[in-house]
C-alpha cells in the first residue's frame, strides 16, 4: 500500500499511496460517563470526516453495551462496568481485526479511552503490535487510587497489564503491549497524577515525551525522537488520539480540564510524519463531547486536522 521513500524536514517517511481508511464507529462510554461521548463519531461524521477520508466504504458501526453503564463501581475489581467493558472488548477486536484481515486502515472513533482495551487486546491475537499514545493524561492509575473508577483513566495501566484479570487478560492475552513497545506524546498532569496517588509512569520504560519536552525542544524534534524509538522488529504500531491532548482553549469539549496544550498543527504534524513512517496500522479518535462544541466548530477543526494529517502523509 505504500511506496516511495522520502525526506521532509529531515525525517524520513514512505508516502502513502491507496491507504484504504475504514472507519469504525465504537461509541462505547462504558469506561466513562453518559453525558456526551457516546456522540463524537456522529460528530466528526456530520463535519465531514468520513466524506473526505473514505468515500468508497461505508462506515461501520459497532454495537454498543452501553444500555448496561452503571455509575457504581464493581466491588471486587473498584472499576466501573468491568464486565459488558469486557464483553465490549472482545467484539472491538474482533471488528478490527476483520478489517486488517480485509487490507484495510481501521480509523475507530470512540467513545470515551477503553477503547482501546478491545483495540489492543484484539491486535495480541495477531501479532506483536507497539502503540503511540497521544494523550494530555497519564491514564496510569490502579482502580483503586481512581478517584471515579472510570476506566478512561486507567486504560493505558490496563493494556500495558497493570490492573485486573478481567480487563487485563481478556483471551489469555496479558499484556496486550509491552512498556518499551509504548511512546506516550503529550502528558501535562504529573501535578495531578501526583495529588491522587497515581502509579508513576515514569518509573516504567514506556518511552515519554510529554508537553514540557514539546515546549522546550519543538514539535519537530519530538516527532523526528518518536520516529526514531520505533522498534523495527514489531509488526506495526496502533495510534491513539484523546482530543484532550489539544489545549483547552482550542478544544474545551473534553471532560477534564487541564492548562497547556497542543494547538491543532502540532497534532496535525505530529500524527501525519508517523503515518508517513508506513508503520501506522490504525488510529482512533476518543473523548471529544459533542455537548460543550454548541457551534459545531470545534467538531470542525478536529475533523480537518484529522483529515489533512491523513492527506499529507
């Protein structure tokens, strides 16, 4: 699917030639809330992402447990919802593995972070798979540290392997990916982390590079460093995107607020030059909330920012 190698800015990439982009639509708020989420794929649809990106397949949508959501957490694992998240998971990775088996590019649009439980624990099953986690959060906590028992703030713990069995070895698959095959871009909540007692990421070797280090040496630096901790031995790395790695005053349609930020054209570059690697085997989208985005604008802009970073790769 991909062919030509070239230079920009000094980072060497392979175009993109018939990249065949399926979305997904896994609205799933099992590991979050109901209070809007569950609307960003009908959001960013409505605002032109799949007319730009897919025209030749429709979009798929996947159905959802979230009839099942309880806000009371399981007294023995202290997460909500473990099991219809279980459940959920599977048939996630199922759906995304069918697409892989058909040549397609999955592009799943949550929904809140769990996503990725299905996502990750579904690409084990076929190979050995690194991830490049865009995020503003650590996502690290144990559940019983979590202040809410919210999933979406322990998904990365869960699929590197750190909390229960239930969601951490979904099909005997623990972990679903290993530290060092993790980058993490953009984490601006260690003084969070902190005040609740989080696991410390930093302790782990997952390879970060969070704000600070963007602010200081640049985008373009961070980029060409993330590129280059690619491990070459794996089969291919899955991107996630939580919109809340945008800062707040550009995309204030998130559920927790944090200062600081990416503007859309470092996000922009960031995600486009790993696709250009060729090693970028599928991308999702989580967290945005249609309800605070009254305009539709900021739907808007993360749709084109998606669009254009798919474009120039």
């Amino acid at each position: 699917m991909r062919s030509g190698i070239d230079f920009v800015r000094g980072i060497p990439y392979m175009r993109t030639q018939g990249l065949h982009i399926q979305i997904l639509a896994a609205p799933s708020i099992l590991g979050l809330r109901t209070n809007g989420v569950q609307y960003l794929a009908a959001a960013l649809l409505k605002a032109g992402l799949g007319r730009q990106l897919q025209p030749e397949h429709p979009v798929q949508h996947l159905a959802t447990l979230n009839a099942l959501y309880s806000d009371k957490r399981d007294p023995d694992t202290h997460c909500l919802n473990p099991v219809p998240l279980r459940d959920f998971s599977i048939e996630l990775g199922k759906a995304v593995n069918l697409l892989l088996d058909k040549d397609r590019f999955p592009l799943v649009l949550g929904g809140d972070c769990s996503i990725l439980l299905g996502i990750m624990s579904g690409l084990k099953a076929r190979g050995k798979y690194g991830l490049i986690f865009i995020d503003a959060h650590a996502d690290f906590y144990e559940p019983e540290k979590s202040v809410t028992g919210e999933v979406a703030d322990m998904d990365l713990a869960i699929v590197t392997g750190r909390g229960p069995d239930i969601l951490t070895n979904i099909n005997n698959a623990k972990p679903y990916v290993q530290d060092d095959h993790v980058i993490h871009i953009g984490q601006r909540d260690w003084e969070e982390t902190k005040k609740y007692g989080s696991q410390d990421i930093r302790e782990t070797n997952i390879i970060r590079y969070d704000l600070e280090n963007i602010d200081r040496e640049g985008i373009e630096q961070v980029t060409a460093a993330a590129i280059a901790d690619l491990d070459p031995g794996l089969d291919g790395y899955w991107m996630h995107f939580d919109t809340d790695v945008l800062a707040d005053e550009l995309n204030p349609a998130v559920e927790y607020h944090l200062p600081g930020g990416l503007d859309f054209e470092q996000s922009e570059y960031f995600i486009s030059q790993l696709l250009r690697t060729g090693r970028i085997i599928g991308f999702d989208v989580t967290i945005f909330n249609p309800r605070f985005d009254t305009t539709g604008q900021i739907a808007q802009n993360i749709s084109n920012t998606i669009v254009r970073a798919f474009r120039s790769s």
